[in-house]
C-alpha cells in the first residue's frame, strides 16, 4: 500500500502541514525513546507532547480535515478522522505517573500512532491528493495553508518563512533530501 503512489517532491501547497509532519516526527521519537527510560524521562517527553499538542497539533488535525478531506476519498478520509480521534483522546488522557507503567506506556503508545500517522500522510495520502487535485483545488489549499502557517508558533522559531527566504525553501518530503520522512 506505502508503494502504490510513486515518489513525488512535496506540492509547495502541503510543505506546510509537511513542516508539521518534521516537528511531531521527533516527538513521536521522543516519546517511543522515552518509553524504555526512566520516569523521568517519559514525564519530560510527555509535557513535550502536551506543549506542542496545545500549540500547534491539535490544529493541525483540525485543519488538515477541513483543507483535505474535500480532496480526499472517503477510506481515505475515514483513516485520517479515525486516527486523529484516537490521538485527541490519548492527548487528553490522564495519566498518574506513579501508577506503575503508566507514564511509559502512554509515551510508548502516543509515540508509536503518531508516528505511523505521519508516515501515512506523508508516504501515501499526500502523493495521492496531489496527484488527483486539480491546480485551482491546489492553489486553494495553498492560500489556506500559507494563512496557517503564518499563525504557527513553532513555524516562527523554525527560521524565516517562505517569502524572506533567498533560495528555496528544502523540501519537507517522504522521499526528499531531508530523509526524515
Ligand atoms: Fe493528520
Ligand atoms: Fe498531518
């Protein structure tokens, strides 16, 4: 299934939410780390989690429903919805860390489906909407997500936006130079 869309360069309309994709990336490393740590260490990685989920990934979601879910086809669509669901849910979770496992298991279990969520996204579902879109349903979702980005916290710590940048921006890609994906 990972294969049945060849390798395509990120459409500069979804780099954004790709962007994204690099920041939950590492905290899902973090957190699966974390979960063969110490407990202070899992505790760490979970207020990681919670800071970004407030900032920026419970958003993302939000957003990548409403800009993508028109472009998208409903099997597609129901993966998305239904694993965004279950991550709000882990998001919100209460956890007591002196429960023994508790913490870790969290941190193993977010690390792991956010992960595979992103990998999803950015190796099948995104080639898929950018193969299928039209130009003026892409341009669309670009205006959309340039507006979003220019709202996101960690985008700003991340360096100049699109417009100050001289060269091209490196591409944020499953199959793309960072190798991240
Ligand atoms: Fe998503
Ligand atoms: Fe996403």
């Amino acid at each position: 299934m990972d294969n049945e869309y060849p390798p395509l360069k990120r459409h500069e309309s979804l780099q954004p939410f790709s962007r994204d994709h690099f920041i939950a990336l590492r905290l899902a490393r973090d957190l699966s780390a974390a979960a063969l740590g110490d407990e202070a260490t899992a505790l760490n990685a979970r207020q990681g989690f919670l800071a970004a989920w407030r900032l920026e990934i419970e958003a993302h979601f939000d957003e990548e429903e409403r800009w993508l879910s028109p472009l998208m086809r409903p099997e597609e669509t129901e993966r998305m919805r239904g694993e965004h669901s279950r991550l709000r849910r882990l998001a919100v979770q209460e956890v007591v860390p002196e429960k023994e496992g508790e913490l870790k298991n969290w941190c193993a279990v977010v690390g792991r489906e956010l992960h595979d969520h992103v990998r999803w996204e950015e190796r099948v579902l995104f080639g898929a909407i950018q193969q299928r879109a039209t130009p003026e349903q892409l341009q669309a979702v670009g205006r959309a997500t340039a507006e979003i980005e220019s709202r996101r916290p960690g985008c700003r710590k991340r360096g100049p936006g699109p417009r100050e940048r001289k060269t091209p921006a490196p591409v944020a890609c499953c199959h793309g130079s960072s190798g991240d994906f």
